[in-house]
C-alpha cells in the first residue's frame, strides 16, 4: 500500500475574453479495488464550477464554464490518491459490455499494416496473457517514443506507419492489436510516478486488456509493460476522446498557449499507535 500526492496545474491563455466558454473536466480519479481517493480538490481561477456527474464509462466529470471578460482560466487538481499493490489487474465492473470493447473506434482502427503485424500472432496457442504481453514486448521493441513526431487526431496505424509517438500513440496502437486480435481493450489516461524526478509536463496514458476470468490487465508499451502502483487511473474509454483529461471549446477567442504542470509524490503512511 503507498499513497501518492499529485498537483496537476492547467492554465489557458486567450487572445482576448472569450464571448462564451466550457470544458469538461476528468481530473478526479477514479476509485476501484486498485486505488482510494482520500482527499481530492479541484480549484478554479476564472471559471465556475456548473455541475458534476459520472459519465457512461463511469468516470467521474466536471463541467465549467467561463467567467465574464477573462483572458487566463487556470485550474488547479490535488489531492492525495491510496494505491494498493497489485499485478496490474482490476475488476472494474462497467455498465458498457466487454464485448464493446472489441469494437474498432476511428482512432484505434488497424489498418493493412497493423493487421499484417498481428498475423504472427493470431496463429499462435499461448495462454492469453503470454500472447498479450507477447505483443506488448514486440511493439515496444519496434517503437520509439518520440514528441512532436504526431498530433492529438494521429491515429494508431499513422503512428505505426510512422514507427514513433508519444503514450497516446502506443495506447491507441496496442488497442487496435488486442481488437484485432479479439479481446477487449480500452484507454487509460492518468498520472505516473516516475523514479527519477517528481515534475512533468503531462499525464500518461496506457491501455487495459481484458482477460476472461482475470480481469482488465493494465499495459504501458511506453515504460515497463507491467501496470504497478506507480499508476493512477483519472479515466477510462474506447480511445483518447472518451478519456481526455480535459475538453472544452469557447467562441470569439483563441488559445495563445497552455502550460501544464504535474508533480506527483510519495507520501508517507501515517501509522497509528
């Protein structure tokens, strides 16, 4: 069991006020078998706070909206989050069917040459999860993660095509093999505790398989295959769009830019006498 302490700071910049603005919110973990919120808070500076509300793939969502004649909204999410340890596997009972989860979305869709690639798989008789992280492994040895290589709507057979992305590109890149190769699999979006250093720039993504009579097993091509109790999941879904951090759209203005700021730490247990 470890607790972890996580400041994600957002704030946007505008040309000018925007005449209207909104955005949804999925900056509040998730809780499961897996991890605990035990204390979670999310400040606003230049929006409001309309309502809040589970959403189909029970993430927990907040929707805001812009005060009047600003030009900078910043958003401050902490809160201290408990993990227990496990062999990345979560019993998540969701209200959308698994077998959904096998279903192709535009973002994750193999094309030719992610289904060529996954042809030396679909032969094989392995136990399931020696055949997932089989993929897993392969992808990772064939991929390098990059910045800048690919865009939010970069979808996973551009990335594969490319050889290269970011997080977001392995997710989308592993879901389209596991569908391809008939299982269920979604899209994670959360925060990572790194060894070497507490601040980033960004959150993290990675994917969770789901394995009969086991469970959604989570995966990250990017770092250790492996999904320990580094991870905090924020949200889950199809692909990216279903579990972006955050999403939003206002009117008569433009983002001049964005500054991201997370820092996640190590808390010490308080043991009691």
């Amino acid at each position: 069991m470890r607790q972890l302490a996580i400041k994600n700071l957002v704030e946007f910049q505008f040309s000018k006020p925007p005449l209207y603005g909104i955005q949804r919110l999925r900056l509040t973990p998730k809780e499961n078998e897996r991890q605990r919120v035990i204390s979670w808070d999310i400040i606003l500076k230049g929006a409001k706070k309309e309502t809040e509300y589970l959403d189909h793939h029970g993430n927990f969502c907040c929707l805001l909206t812009f005060e009047k004649d600003i030009t900078l909204i910043s958003i401050m999410a902490e809160g201290v989050v408990e993990i227990r340890k496990t062999i990345g596997v979560i019993n998540d009972v969701s209200e959308i069917p698994n077998w959904l989860f096998k279903r192709h979305t535009y973002l994750a869709k193999p094309g030719r040459n992610i289904k060529e690639f996954c042809k030396q798989f679909s032969a094989k008789t392995m136990p399931d999860l020696d055949l997932i992280y089989g993929v897993a492994k392969s992808l990772k040895n064939f991929l390098t993660y990059s910045i800048g290589t690919t865009e939010i709507g970069t979808t996973a057979e551009e990335a594969f095509l490319l050889k290269t992305g970011v997080c977001q590109d392995f997710s989308h890149i592993l879901i389209s093999c596991m569908r391809e190769l008939n299982f269920p699999a979604r899209y994670v979006s959360g925060y990572l505790k790194m060894d070497d250093r507490e601040d980033q720039e960004a959150t993290h993504a990675w994917t969770e398989v789901y394995v009969d009579n086991l469970g959604w097993v989570g995966i990250d091509v990017s770092n250790n295959i492996i999904v320990d109790d580094n991870y905090i999941v924020l949200a889950t879904g199809f692909d990216y769009k279903d579990a972006k951090p955050i999403h939003g759209l206002q009117f008569e203005s433009e983002n001049t830019s964005i500054k991201t700021a997370i820092q996640v730490q190590q808390q010490s247990l308080r043991v009691e006498k």
